[in-house]
C-alpha cells in the first residue's frame, strides 16, 4: 500500500498560512523526511477542516528556512512550499503563479497525488515511498512542464523521477516511452525502450504515433528491425565444415548445412526482436542428435555459443541499436530460405 501523502488537520478560523520569508536554497534540509507527527501544529477548536502534505508541511526546513507559501490542490490538500526555491527552479515563475502576490493559499489544478511527485521533483526528492500510480507517473511531465520545470535536469539519469520513471517503466511501457519521447528525454525513452522489444510496432495507434513523434518512432523501428537482422545475419553463418573423412563424407555435411538453415529458418519464420537464447538453442542443439560426426558436432556446438554471445551483446534499447544497422545490408545479399529438406544428416 502506499504511503499516505498528507494528513487531515482541523485548523481553527483563524488559522493563516505562514508568513513570507526570504529563503536561500538550493537543497533540501535532512528534515524534509519527517515524520507523519511532525506535521504542523493546529488548533483543534475548529470547523474548517484541512489535508495537509506529509512531506511539505509548515516546519519542512530547506536550507535552514521554512515555508512561506501555501498550494492547495484540486482535492483540497495544503502543501506548503519554498516560494523563492521554485521560482529559481522554473523557467515561468511556476506556472506564473509565484509571480503574484496571494493573501491565501494559491489554488493549483492538480490533485494531490500529481502535485506531491511534481513538488518532489522540484526539490530533488524521491517520491518511491508513495508509490504513485502510473496514471499519475503519465500526467507528471506535463505539469512540471507547465510550472516551467528544466525537464532535461529533472529527469536526467540518476535523478530521483528518473530512477521512478524506469522502474515504472514495466507497468506501462509504450505509455512512458511516449511521455518521454513527447518530451524529448532521450536517456530516459531509451530505458523504457527495452521493455517494448514484444510490443509489436503495428499496433501503434496513429495517435500514439503522433503523440511520440517521427524521430522516436523511427528510434523505436530502428531498434526492432536492427535486432531482427542481426539475428538472421547471426544464423546464416553455418557451423564450418572440415575435409572428407571415413565417417564424413562432404555429401554428409552438406546436409547437416541444409538441417541447419531449416533450423534457422524455423527460428526466423516468426522471429521478435526479443527472442530468448533458450529458444534458439533449443532450435540449433537439437541437429546435434542426428550427427554421428565428432568433429561436425564440435563445430555446431562452437557455432551455436558464438551466435548465443553475440545475441546476448545484440543492442536492446534505441540508445545504441542505429548503429547495429550496418548488419541489415548483409543479410539482404544473402537470404537462404529457399532450402530442400534434408532425409538425413551424415
Ligand atoms: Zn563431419
């Protein structure tokens, strides 16, 4: 379950927000993980009743100030924040709104569970512990964009919202790689990128479409298109043959080279770009059961460890899969699906 963001206070008719005070900040205090009972002092002789934030309450210290404005959101829960931090941290004096002056607490459009993982974002916090829903992780990037939030900081590698975005990645993953391609977050659709190498691309919506762009589109083909040619590439080369022998005659490896490009066509015919090793080594190991031949077997037990390394190095996100490219012209020289059936292997 995650954890509650606010708690619901009862605040006297005279309760006010915090005065206005000069603050200097650019990190957050230790205290801003305080506990649920450090919440802020109230007067329980009231009839207004109040949510207010877990995290940003009225004592959240930051950098040794505390709050001097008051957000309340769309369902009615306080946040009070660092007026002078979020206006240094956003481009449009967060959304404009902190470019006024307010006697009460400034209505935002968000709800609370949108607002906390966007303030937290803003103070370079993490937010794991509430556990936001992927609805909510889907509506984030926008709002902080619209309160002018430097998105290419926020969600760079190894910041907070980065690190919860990529672990939310599996939930939804064609959703966050649309939201960061939206954005052109580059290093974050890249990590979500390895979670749709099942996703067929066909089933892309042409508003899904529009709504990532050309460009993360194209990446998102690049990527599927690369993997699936460097896999053909890969089975195309046969195990090596060697000189006739008693038991081995070359009319005897040229059908276990016929077996082998039945097996890799197998392999191939409904192939995805996030094929398992276990399949095709399933596929490859089991010609070795129809070869008499130690030396043939040695040289497809070889083959068939050399295409599983190189498999396993094959790019799985967009962030390096352009330059596996290269491999595609070789495969269309050299297709070999127009195979007889071998009778049996020497
Ligand atoms: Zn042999």
């Amino acid at each position: 379950m995650p954890v509650d963001y606010f708690d619901p206070l009862f605040f006297g008719d005279d309760y006010r927000p915090p005065e206005s005070s000069t603050v200097l900040a650019n990190e957050p205090d230790e205290s801003h993980t305080i506990a649920r009972d450090a919440t802020p002092v109230a007067s329980p002789a009231s009839n207004v009743s109040v949510s207010i934030s877990t995290t940003f309450h009225a004592q959240l210290g930051f950098t040794g100030s505390l709050p001097d404005t008051t957000l309340m959101t769309s369902d009615s829960v306080l946040f009070y924040v660092h007026s002078l931090h979020l206006k240094r941290s956003s481009a449009n004096g967060f959304g404009t709104l902190l470019l006024k002056t307010y006697s009460t607490s400034i209505p935002v459009q968000e709800t609370a569970a949108l607002l906390n993982v966007v303030l937290h974002s803003f103070y370079n916090m993490g937010c794991q512990k509430y556990d936001p829903s992927v609805e909510i992780m889907l509506q984030v990037l926008d709002s902080l964009k619209k309160y002018g939030a430097r998105l290419q900081h926020i969600v760079a590698p190894s910041m907070p919202l980065f690190n919860h975005f990529v672990k939310q990645a599996p939930r939804q993953p064609l959703g966050f790689y649309i939201v960061a391609a939206s954005h052109d977050l580059h290093a974050l659709a890249a990590e979500v990128s390895g979670y749709l190498l099942s996703y067929p691309l066909t089933s892309i919506t042409d508003g899904e479409a529009e709504k990532m762009g050309p460009l993360y589109y194209k990446k998102l083909y690049v990527l599927h298109r690369s993997r699936t040619e460097t896999l053909r590439t890969l089975l195309f080369v046969r195990p090596e043959g060697h000189t006739a022998t008693v038991n081995c005659s070359p009319f005897d490896q040229q059908r276990l080279k016929r077996a082998w490009e039945l097996a890799a066509a197998q392999i191939l015919w409904d192939t995805q770009p996030d094929l398992s090793p276990s399949v095709i080594q399933n596929a490859l190991s089991s010609l070795a059961s129809h070869v008499s031949c130690d030396i043939c077997k040695n040289s497809l037990d070889k083959k068939i460890s050399q295409i599983l390394v190189q498999w396993s190095m094959t790019p799985r996100t967009i962030e390096s899969s352009s330059k596996s490219l290269a491999v595609e012209g070789t495969w269309q020289k050299t297709r070999f699906f127009t195979i007889l059936l071998p009778t049996s292997i020497g």
